[in-house]
C-alpha cells in the first residue's frame, strides 16, 4: 500500500510540475507576443497598423551658397528637431528645387524606430535598425550641406512654390495629429518671370494680386522660421519679414510661428 500511495504521489507532483511548466511557458509567449514590434515599413519605418501621428518637415534653401556658419546652424537645427521627435514619428528632410520649383528634393524621410531598451530582442536587432537610421540621417544631413554649400547662386528662389509642394504632399496631410514645418530661408522670393521681393517695395498685397489661389493651406501646422542671414541683402530682408512674410503665413493659416534670431 505504501509503495502504490509513493507513486501516486510522484505521479500528482509531476503533472502539478507539467502544468506549471506549460503556465510559465504560455506566459512567456504571451508575453512575447505582446512585445512583438508593431508592423513597420520597410522603406520608412514607419507603422503599418497605425496612422502616422506627428510630421516634421525641414525645409532647406541653398538656392544661394550657405557660408560656414549657415552650415553649423543647419547642423544645430536638424540636431534639434531630431531630439524632438517621438517613436515612430516621421522626420522628412527637403531641399528647394530651383529647376523644378513643384519638386523640391527629398534627401531623407523616416519614421524614428523604438530606442533599443524598449526593443525586444526576440523579434528585432534594435541597435542594428537604430544605426542604419542614424547613417541615414547622418548621410541625409552631409548630403544637404554638400548641396547647400557648392556653386553660386540659382536662376530662382522659389520658396512658395516649394511651400506648395510640401502643403501639398501626402504624407504631410490634415489627418496627422501633430505637423511640424521647419523653413531655413533668406526668405528672400525671386521668381525672374514673376513677383521678387529683391523688387522695391514689394510686398504681400502685389504678390496676392497675382496669385488668384493665394497662399497653401498650413491650418494646424506649427512653423519654426530659421533665418539666413544676407549681409549684402539685409535691407531686402528686413523688409520681406516685415511687409511679406507675416501677412503671408497668417493668410495661409499657420497654426504657430516661431522665428530664430538671426545669427
């Protein structure tokens, strides 16, 4: 009697051990699963399974040669708007388009991935992915001051039209929560065939005389406006953000403004 009581005793141990086991293995796959990464994009990184939920565009103008202390605040700002940004937020970097003014260039657009401490390992080489987007970014940010600081002056400044552009992009559309436009400018418009504010007394009102579609549409867009400063142009300067500029943004429904001293 003994010795069957021994054996059913072993017997109910171990299935109470089986069963424990299979708890303790389900938690950890749940467990797992509920770390799994969210479904991203390949290309951009950003999720698959979820609306993009902030937007920052920077906005670059080296229709004119950037000197060397343009290019370190360049560095600063971008610098800065990537400190910004939140997991899974989208950073687009774009430079103006002298030749084609409705296509200014996209030199980088991604959506930032989780920091690797919040990655699980199981699914996803966190630092690996983390080191690819900052070679991007990093190859992104040479690539526009190499472009920002090479030849001499275009034919065009057209910086509303690169305003247009980006109004107009996809991805920078009214459904995305938080939209964040970062315009790093002489803010000096010159369009040879039509209006320029290197012109004497132009202004907003001669401007919107000829534009009958009037500004893009920036409602619900915060603007940070990073001045290049023109020694040579500091007269046409102070008089673009004096009589253009703020009259042009509040037309276009901006939804803050943020202007950086000038260097």
């Amino acid at each position: 009697m003994s010795r069957r009581r021994g054996a059913s005793g072993r017997n109910a141990l171990g299935i109470v051990l089986i069963v424990l086991a299979l708890i303790v293995l389900g938690g950890l796959a749940s467990a797992a699963l509920l770390l799994r990464p969210p479904p991203t994009d390949a290309e951009t990184l950003c999720r698959t399974d979820a609306p993009l939920s902030a937007h920052t565009i920077v906005l670059v103008d080296s229709t004119d040669r950037l000197e060397a202390r343009h290019r370190r605040k360049l560095r600063a700002v971008l610098a800065q708007e990537r400190a910004r940004l939140g997991q899974f937020d989208r950073l687009t970097i774009m430079r103006i388009n002298a030749r084609r003014p409705q296509e200014p260039a996209i030199l980088f657009s991604r959506c930032l991935p989780r920091p690797p401490e919040q990655t699980n390992p199981l699914f996803e080489n966190a630092r690996m992915l983390q080191a690819a987007w900052d070679e991007d970014f990093a190859g992104a940010l040479e690539s526009a001051l190499r472009s920002a600081s090479s030849g001499g002056p275009q034919r065009a400044s057209p910086i509303v039209a690169a305003l247009r552009a980006v109004a107009a992009d996809p991805d920078f559309g009214a459904e995305i929560p938080r939209r964040r436009l970062v315009l790093i400018s002489d803010l000096l418009e010159h369009n040879p065939q039509g209006f320029s504010l290197y012109v004497s007394g132009a202004n907003y009102a001669a401007w919107r005389s000829g534009a009958p579609n009037g500004p893009p549409d920036f409602a619900r867009v915060d603007l940070r406006v990073v001045p290049i400063d023109r020694p040579d142009s500091a007269e046409r300067q102070a008089a673009a953000m004096e009589h253009f500029w703020p009259a042009f943004f509040d037309a276009a429904d901006v939804q803050s403004v943020s202007i950086d001293p000038a260097p």
